[in-house]
C-alpha cells in the first residue's frame, strides 16, 4: 500500500528545494541539511507523525520566505533612503 502522505512530502521537498538556492549560507550547505533531515526521517510511518513533520516544513517554508522578504526590504531601503537620516 501506497502512503497517502507521498505527494505531500515529495512537494515538501522540492518547495523546500527551490527555496533554497537563495539561502544565505549556500545552496549546497542548504540542500546537505535538507538531505540529511528528509533521510533521518524517511522510516517514519506514522501518520500523525508524518503530519506533524509536513506542518513543520510548512512552518519552515513560511520562514525561509518572511526571511527573503526582509532581506530585500532592506536592500530596497538602503538604496533609496539616505541612511544618515
């Protein structure tokens, strides 16, 4: 029997993915930690555990986005606003 959580988890991964080519730190530094974490965790079967794991994903996902925000709020507001003000 197929795991219903599949899809979910193999688009957890790629968002987690295409996300990280911006990281600060590198995108192969970003795409280690994500292999390694996804690894650690491939033999779970539970389903509520597999729940709560995609919920934090999206939970990471949410962040990795409001951090990209911020930094281009920033470079957008060092370029045009005069930083002696």
């Amino acid at each position: 029997m197929a795991n219903p959580y599949r899809r979910e988890v193999v688009r957890l991964y790629k968002t987690l993915l295409y996300l990280g080519r911006e990281y600060p730190q590198g995108s192969s530094y970003f795409r280690e930690r994500l292999k390694a974490v996804f690894t650690k965790n491939k033999d779970v079967t539970d389903p509520e555990k597999i729940k709560k794991l995609v919920a934090k994903g999206n939970f990471v996902i949410k962040e990795l986005e409001a951090m990209y925000f911020l930094r281009k709020y920033r470079t957008l507001k060092k370029r045009y606003y005069d930083p002696e003000k």
